[in-house]
C-alpha cells in the first residue's frame, strides 16, 4: 500500500513539474482599430475574382459581337452538325463511305428546307388574294361593330387610319434610304450562308482532325479534361437538337392541323412558322401562336378565334408540362429558370441569333462546368457519346509524343 501511495505521490510531483516547466498561453491580442475583420476580406477576396471573371465573359461578349457575321454561320453550322449528325453516325456505322454520308446529310438537309419554303411560297400564293379580300372584309365589319357599340366615333376611326398612314409616308424616305443597307444585309445573310455550308461540310468530314488540333492548344496537363469537358458538352449539344426537333414538329403538327380544320387559311406557313419559332423556347411558341390566333380572328371572325387560342393554348400546355420537362429537361440538364433568363439575355444582346443561340450555349457550359468541376474526367467515368471527333486519341495530354498519338487515333 505504500508503494502505490509513493508512486502516484511521484507522478503527481511529476505532473507538476511538467505543467511548471509548460508557459501560459500568451494572451490573445485585441484587434487593432484598423485591422480588416476576416469577414471582410474573404469578401474582397471574392469581389476581385468576381470582377475578373465579369471582365473576361464582357470581352468574350464583346468579341462575339464585333465579329458577329463570323461566329453566328460558325453557331449555325455547329447547330446544324448537331442535327444531321445522329443520321450521318447512321450512316457510317452502316459501312457507308465518308463522302457519300456526307453528301446525303447536306444535300437531304438543304431539300428539306428548300421543301419547306416552297410550301410556304405555294400556299401563299395561292391564298393571298383570298386572306386579302377576306381581311378587308373583316376591317369593314369591326368598323361597323365598333360605330354601333357606340365606343368610338368614325370620325376617331379615320384619324386613327390616317395617322397610321402618315407614320408609313414619313418611314418611306428611311426605307428608301436605307436600300443600300438591305442590299448589304442580303450580300451578309448569302456570305453567312455559304460559311455555314462550308463549315458544316469541314466538320462532317475532318471533325475529328479539327477536334485534335483544338486540343493541343491546351497544355498538355489540361488535356484530359479539356478532352471529357467537350466531349460531354457535344453529347449535350446533340441531345438539344434532337429534342428540339421532336418538340418543334409536334408544336408545328399541332397548331398546323388545328388551323387547318378550323379553316384558317394558310395553315403551312402557320405550321413552319410555329416550327422555326419553337426553336426560341417559351417565347418563339407565344408569338408564333399568337399570330396564328390573330389571323384566325381577322380571316375567320371572333369564334374561329377563340376556338384557334384554344388550340394553341393546348399545344402550349403540352408543350410546358409534358414534352419539355420529360424529354428538354433530360436533354439539356437546365433549370425552366434559367432557360427563360438566359433566353431574355441573349435576345437583349444578340437579339433573334441570342434568342437562338442562348440556351445551347448556356447547356453546353453548364455541362463543361460540372465535367470539370467534379472531377470525372479523372477517372474516365465522364459520358462519351458518339461524337463527331471520335477518333480522338483517348491519351490526350498524357507522356506520350504527340505524333504517337496522332498515329493511334
């Protein structure tokens, strides 16, 4: 029992001497007046990152704006990849040769569209004289109901037309001022068309060569991820722009049938145009369908009309609350908020191509900003789909010579 006693005895003196031999802590200093509290500084810290990247996306913007008759054919021609490219991979998969795949892409594309307009040109033709009489009609009659309700006076009716006269009169001399400035706006469109061509072609053929090259801009560190990163984005790409055609031909087929039963004349411009403008979502279908219902009540009278809103408006509803969350919403991976946001934006900056371009281009970073930010590209389980580049050496960026890669793909 004494020895137990003396030996915690020991490690108790112990236990003292070691907390003797240990300094306080010194005492923690009181902040100085003008220090910056930490709070602060990981604010700043944020801000001028922030600012920075809000300088690069404004140059980027602006660049794209300053070289807009380049980068738009560019976009186009990328968007028209997307969508011919799920029947050219067909092709190829099938042991049909390169050239002639892509001969049936652009040719089947252009007839396609030449078909379109020619059914547009057709029925309008035949209608014209038609929609006119009948529209002149339906002026005179409203001019009739709005004399008996008693609402305006006639002689407010023929002010109203005669202003109206006079704002065309006074916008004559700006139309025939600005001739030159059509004729410059037409040589544009025919030179962007031809870039888009031409590019569309560059990309079907030697996709995959322009893809490597792209790629030995990054340093060789980057790579991979720049690789996975694009790879992902173009799978993205490619989803929107076959959804995009589903949900556009159906909103066309709808609204166009519709029409068409209801007896509202031309009911295939109607239909290209709900088609053409369901490429804008939310607002190309609005505008679209809102014409559609304006023609139905000048041609057709008030009932035709409702029962026109009435289709459009089932359409709609299709539209917002089955084909878009179950086949876009899969497609792009964008939240109905931002696509409406970014939609607004692009046409506030670029207009009816920012309108176009917006949410492509907005899924397209939105899927390279997750790829790398998560990582995947590291362990390779970044989606690979069948993409236009892909003979695209999968060790882009590792030790290997770069002719050695270019010899594997």
């Amino acid at each position: 029992m004494s020895d137990a006693t003396s030996r915690h005895g020991r490690k108790g003196l112990l236990r003292r001497a070691r907390s003797a031999a240990q300094p306080e802590p010194a005492p923690r200093p009181s902040p100085s007046p003008d220090e910056v509290p930490p709070g602060l500084r990981v604010a700043t810290a944020y801000g001028w990152r922030f600012l920075v990247l809000a300088g690069v996306v404004a140059v980027i913007v602006w660049l794209v704006i300053e070289f807009k008759l380049l980068v738009i054919p560019i976009f186009v021609a990328t968007l028209l990849t997307a969508l011919v490219y799920p029947g050219f991979s067909w092709m190829l998969r099938h042991r049909v040769p390169r050239v002639v795949a892509v001969i049936v892409s652009v040719l089947g594309t252009i007839a396609v569209v030449a078909g379109l307009i020619w059914l547009v040109v057709w029925q309008i033709s035949q209608q014209a004289d038609e929609v006119r009489d009948r529209m002149a009609g339906s002026a005179t009659q409203v001019r009739a109901f709005l004399l008996d309700s008693g609402v305006v006076t006639a002689q407010q009716i023929d002010e109203f037309f005669a202003g109206s006269f006079s704002l065309v009169q006074e916008q004559a001399d700006l139309l025939l001022n600005g001739a030159l400035a059509v004729g410059t706006t037409v040589g544009h469109f025919a030179t962007g068309l031809l870039l888009s061509l031409f590019v569309l072609l560059c990309f079907l053929f030697d996709g995959a060569g322009i893809w490597r090259w792209t790629v030995r801009l990054f340093p060789r560190a980057a790579r991979p991820a720049a690789d996975a990163a694009a790879r992902n984005g173009w799978t993205t790409l490619i989803n929107y722009a076959r959804t995009q055609i589903i949900v556009a031909t159906i909103d066309a087929v709808g609204i166009g049938l519709g029409a068409f039963l209801l007896g509202v004349p031309l009911a295939i411009p109607i239909a290209v145009m709900v088609f053409l403008g369901a490429f804008v979502p939310f607002v190309g279908a609005i505008v679209t369908g809102a014409l559609a219902v304006v023609i139905a009540l000048a041609y057709n009278g008030l009932w035709i009309g409702v029962a026109m809103l009435a289709v459009v408006l089932l359409v709609q509803q299709i539209e917002s609350h089955i084909l878009q969350p179950l086949l876009m919403g899969s497609a792009v991976k964008v939240h109905p908020l931002a696509v409406v946001l970014v939609v607004a934006g692009g046409s506030m900056v670029g207009g009816i191509a920012g309108a176009l371009f917006a949410v492509p281009v907005a899924a397209f970073v939105n899927v390279v900003a997750v790829t790398l930010s998560s990582g995947s590209w590291r362990t390779g389980s970044a989606v690979h789909g069948d993409l236009i580049w892909s003979t695209v050496p999968k060790t882009l960026g590792r030790a290997e010579d770069d002719e050695d890669g270019k010899a594997r793909s």
